[in-house]
C-alpha cells in the first residue's frame, strides 16, 4: 500500500484538529503534553465501547474471546513496532509513569542495597526522578545525576565517574520534555552495559519522532506513553528485556497475574501477564494497534523532511527575536521547542496566545530541577507532531511577536 505523504491527507484523520478556539483555527502545538488522535483510534475505542466489550484473558465466551484478541493483537504491533525479540517483553501500562514506577519498585525493590545508587540526568522529567528517589529512600540508596551543559547536553565528559560500581541502574530520557536534544543513549548504554549496568530509556517523547529499534539500542528497558503517540489516554508500554524481566518480582498483585493462589503461597503467571495485574485499560491498549497502524501509513521520509524543514524555521526564527531564550543548543533536535523571553512571562505570552488559537504548554514543564538549573522558574514550549504544518509554524512566530508587543 502507498504510504502518505501529504499533509492534508494526515490531518483530515484528526476531528480534533477541526475545532475553533477562542474564534480561531486551532493550531494545536502541545503534542508533548499529549496529541490529537485520528479516526481509526477514536473508531475502534467507540466500537469496543459499544459492544466488542468482555473483560480479556477470562472468560470462553465471544466477547471475551474478542477483545483477548484485539489486546494481543496490539501487543504484537507493538513488538514489531519497537522490533522487540519477544511478544512477552511488552508489557502494557497506563502510561510512561506507570511504567518507571513499575521498573523502580520491582527492579530497584530487588537489587538496589544500602549505599548503591541509581543514575539519572538533571534534564528528566518527574516522573523519572521521583519513582528513583521513593525506592532509593526506602533503600538507604542514592540518587545520581548527570549534568546537563549550559546548551542542554549531557555532560559525557563526567559519565566515567559518575558509572561507578555502586551504580545499580541508569534511567534517562532519549528526548527530554523540556530541551527536544536527541540525547546521545547509545554511547550511555554502551558505557553503562561494559561496566554490567543494565539502562532505561524514557521514550515519551521520542517515540514520535524517532524510530525506535530497542534491539538496537540494546536498551534494558524503554518505556513511552499511548497518548502521546496518537493512541488513547491511560495507556503506556513497558519493554524490558525477557531475562531481566523474569528475574523481577511482580509490583502489584492481583487477578491476572497469578498462576497459582493459596493463603500459603502464590505462584506467578509468567511474562507479561506477572506485570498487569487486574483489568487493564484493555480498550485503549488496543487501540494502540490503530495509532501504531497510522504512523506506518505515513511516509518516513516525507515526515522526516516536515520536521526538518519546521526544525529549520523555527530555530532561525525564534532566534531572531530579541529578548528570547531558547533551551536546548543543537542540531540533532525534535521539533519541541523551550523558551523563555525577556520582560513577559510564560504563562501571560501562553494566555494572549490561546486567545490567537494556538495551544503552547507553559510552566514548569514537570522538570523542577531543569528550571533551576538554568534559573528560571517557567518556560513555554511549543511541540509539534506529524498534523503541524509549516504555514502552522508561522502563524505561531507571527502569533508570538504580538503577543511579546502586548506586553511590554
Ligand atoms: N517522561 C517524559 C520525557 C515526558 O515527556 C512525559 C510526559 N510529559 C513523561 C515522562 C510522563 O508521561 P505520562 O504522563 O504519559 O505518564
């Protein structure tokens, strides 16, 4: 089948993007909070919801034998997807979160001891900082970071050292929230893994943008959201390698996840069912299969080619414009974009700019230690996704210069 490569085509898949705001065409550049979701996905939740509905993996009947299938049937696009060896090795979550919690109970829960320490870097979100420091409290453990330079990037030149045998796990982003640097997490795995640390990669954002070969980047675990990457809300995937997996204990108990129950002792249900305890949010993970399904409908070199003439335009314009600070120094970027401007702040530029119709994120970002490294308190963020257009792209430079006049 002839993939697309036009983006009028990609966007009239998105109802959502349809929509006025505040009496203006909406141009939606939150994608890195979550994105818009295209028909097919929107059309399998409904028609799960209005009947193909029977809970999975429990009953004979017809319904249940159904959604069972559809739930496997996503799981398996998800393997290849991330070309992962093993269906079992995907295990599905309710997001990026859940899934950083799960690896840092269980796999921190086990092999983390008094003294040791787990490695992050300071441009992580929360939600691969704060799992990291609930174990390594209950742990007597330490939390490490890795700094990040004065233009985002991770400082290599101290990883060494910091890689020391206490070192237990290293968890980082490939993408951060905040800078849109392509992190280098090949040279990181290849370090950590000669010194016997096993490396997880948050893929929240960089699932999108970047094709993802877990083999390849020979990545203990990668973790990402289903929201993010046109799938429904409340969904996410944790990819661990087998071994590692079956040699972590479960996190949470429940129906499911179980092979064997006595008051006595319990035995587990093996990979990857010992990991989703209770009723799943089935529905939304199957719709993965749909979101999955329409980003291989689009043609890659046509959607690498978008993002790299938006990357081109918005780093010279944004540039231009005086007062204005841009996080996150170099070429090798997605199109997710950090500032900040002299004389306004974020959240008042975000305001004037939702009244224009178009949707920026603005705050802290979910990255406290990130805004104090570079001492601010906010920032706004504009992050575009495969339905954002260039003539989108100038309508928000054209959009921010008045919103910056309002306000000086
Ligand atoms: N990590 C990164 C890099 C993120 O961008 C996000 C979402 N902004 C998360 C983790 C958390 O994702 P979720 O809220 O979907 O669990």
């Amino acid at each position: 089948m002839n993939k697309i490569a036009d983006i009028n085509q990609i966007r009239s898949f998105f109802p959502a993007l349809e929509q006025s705001v505040n009496s203006k065409t909406l141009v939606y550049l939150d994608n890195g909070a979550t994105a818009q979701k295209p028909k097919q996905v929107i059309d399998l939740v409904n028609m799960m919801n209005s009947g193909i509905n029977g809970n999975i993996h429990r009953a004979v009947h017809e319904l249940s034998s159904k959604t069972t299938e559809l739930y496997e049937d996503s799981r398996e696009a998800i393997r290849q997807f991330i070309n992962a060896a093993q269906k079992e090795e995907i295990i599905f979550t309710s997001g990026t979160t859940a899934s950083i919690n799960l690896v840092a109970a269980s796999y921190g829960g086990k092999y983390l001891r008094k003294g040791d320490s787990v490695l992050v870097s300071e441009a992580e979100h929360h939600s691969n900082i704060v799992p990291w420091q609930l174990i390594c409290e209950s742990k007597e453990a330490n939390l490490r970071v890795l700094p990040v330079d004065e233009n985002g990037n991770w400082r290599m030149d101290m990883l060494d050292n910091l890689l020391d045998s206490s070192v237990k796990i290293v968890s980082v982003s490939h993408v951060s929230n905040v800078l849109g640097l392509i992190n280098p997490v090949e040279e990181l795995i290849f370090k950590a893994h000669a010194k016997g640390i096993p490396v997880l990669i948050d893929g929240a954002q960089s699932i999108v943008h970047i094709e993802t070969d877990v083999r390849k980047l020979d990545c203990d675990f990668y973790v990402f959201s289903g929201h993010k990457l046109y799938g429904p809300t409340g969904t996410g995937v944790l990819y661990g390698k087998r071994e590692i997996l079956d040699s972590m204990p479960p996190w949470m108990g429940g129906g499911d996840m179980v092979e064997t129950v006595t008051f006595e002792k319990t035995t587990y249900a093996p990979l990857p069912l010992k990991f989703e305890a209770g009723t799943p949010n089935f529905i939304g993970a199957a719709a993965m299969l749909e979101a999955i399904r329409f980003v291989e409908s689009i043609d890659k070199k046509f959607l690498e080619n978008t993002e790299r003439s938006i990357v081109e335009y918005m780093t010279e314009e944004l540039l231009k414009i005086e007062g204005l600070r841009l996080y996150g120094a170099g070429e090798n970027r997605i199109s997710l974009f950090s500032f900040t401007v002299n004389g306004a702040h974020p959240s008042d530029l975000a305001m004037i700019m939702d009244k224009m119709g178009v949707a920026l994120r603005s705050g802290q970002m979910c990255a406290e230690p990130l805004m104090r490294r570079y001492g601010v308190e906010s920032m706004l963020r504009a992050s575009f996704a495969a339905y954002n257009t260039i003539d989108e792209a100038e309508y928000l430079i054209t959009s921010l210069k008045r919103a910056i006049k309002m306000l000086s």
